[in-house]
C-alpha cells in the first residue's frame, strides 16, 4: 500500500545513518540517528545530535528511499532498521512513519530511546515497534537528575511499564560509569525496575568510555568527565551479578 502524500512528505531532521551488527538491536541493522535531544547526560558520546538544527531536512519518503537500498541485505542478515537519536522521541510523528513504512517492507523495527519523552509516543507508534532499547540511565532519582542534568526518572519508568503492558520486547541500556552510577543502591534501584517489567528480555551494560571527547573539543564545550576512567572488570562483575541476582539475563 503507498503511503498518503501528506505522510511521505512529512520532514524530520535526520543527523546521520550507519551500518551496525551486534549493537543496535538483532543482526545487521540500518541505523538512523535523528537529531535534537532534551536531555543533556554527562557521558553523552554524540553532543552533536543534541540540537535539530544539526541534522539534515529529510522527508519519511526520502529516508525510506535509503533504507530499501540495504532491504535484501538486512533481511538476509537478520536484522531490520533501528531509529536512534538524538532521541527519536522529540520527532515522535516522523519516527513513526519511517517505523510503520519498515514493517511494510517486513523489516524488523527497533526504537532507541531514553523513554524520558515516552508521554508523547501515541499507540500507532508503539504498533510500528518490535523491539525497545531503552537506556535507564539510573534508578535512583537524584542520580538520574545529576546524570542527564535536566531530566526526571518517574517518564521512563512510565514508559518502561507502557511497553510492557503492550508486549513490546524490550533491551534495557544502563551505562556504568565510576563515581557516577555506579553506587550498589542506584543499580540495585534499575535492576528492580528492569525486573518489574515482564517482556525485558536482557540487561546490557554498557562500560563508559571517553570515545566522544574529540566532538565536543570540536565543539568548543568542555566534555563533564574527562578525568573519569572507564569502569575494571571487578566493577562490571559486581554490577552484572546485580542484575543477575533480580532474574535478568545480563550482556
């Protein structure tokens, strides 16, 4: 079926796309990252997705059109199409569009997202979604406010259930990063709300890194943890056996 004219034109703002395996949801996947981000969190590696403006006009139908050049290839590979930011959440018609046209083409849909802007996905786009990777970026709200330094845990935690009542499988993100979010009660805190949500299917947790820092030299803006090194193996240890101890499959 060929989408109504109105939704083909409809315009997001698209920063970048890319090719991954293994890291952005099942098989190979066609990656789109929009661009513009309410949260500012002091790990981010990509502070150039941060504001709209810095991506690229796109119509549904133009990003679409780039998608099916990889089609044969993502299915043959078992992956599908990931919409990442950014967050895709502040652009929530125009990532639903790309995600409902990719499961007409049967391509497998993932959403990238921190759930913060969770209220505004509405049910026709929840429909368009096969899997949610959802970065819990900390479980106590202090640490959460501290984190991303303007956001609130209490959406996520929202959403997370959300996606849960409607079945959705879900891939929960935490990053840990020494002095920061690493405190056994805050792990303990997201590993309870990962554990209260049925259909999240594994825990993936993502050791900090400083990888970013060139962008935001580039920038012109100072990058929030440049004296912090990533976390040993001893601490990945102990915070997997958290989520571990909750029943929850760790990666």
């Amino acid at each position: 079926m060929t989408a109504p004219t109105a939704t083909r034109a409809l315009t997001g703002s698209v920063h970048s796309f890319d090719i991954s395996t293994g890291v952005d949801g099942p098989g190979t996947r066609f990656v789109a990252f929009l661009a513009g981000c309410p949260l500012r969190c002091q790990y981010c590696h990509s502070p150039d997705t941060w504001y709209r403006r810095s991506g690229m006009p796109t119509t549904v139908d133009e990003l679409v059109t780039e998608i099916r050049r990889y089609e044969r290839f993502l299915k043959v590979a078992g992956g599908g199409v990931t919409i990442s930011g950014g967050e895709p959440l502040q652009q929530p018609a125009f990532t639903r569009e790309v995600l409902r046209r990719c499961q007409e083409m049967r391509l497998h849909t993932a959403l990238d997202t921190s759930g913060y802007l969770g209220d505004r996905a509405d049910d026709a786009l929840l429909d368009a979604v096969d899997l949610a990777l959802l970065d819990i970026k900390s479980g106590d709200p202090g640490t959460y406010r501290k984190v991303t330094r303007t956001g609130r845990l209490a959406p996520t935690v929202r959403f997370a259930h959300r996606l849960g009542d409607r079945g959705i499988p879900i891939w929960v993100r935490f990053v840990l990063v020494p002095g920061l979010t690493d405190d056994p009660t805050n792990v303990e805190e997201v590993a309870a709300i990962a554990a209260a949500v049925p259909t999240v299917e594994r825990v993936e947790v993502l050791p900090f890194h400083r990888l970013g820092a060139a962008k935001y030299a580039a920038l012109g803006l100072p990058f929030p943890l440049a004296g912090t090194a990533p976390p040993g193996e001893l601490l990945l240890d102990r915070v997997r056996g958290q989520f571990r101890e909750h029943g929850l499959t760790v990666c």
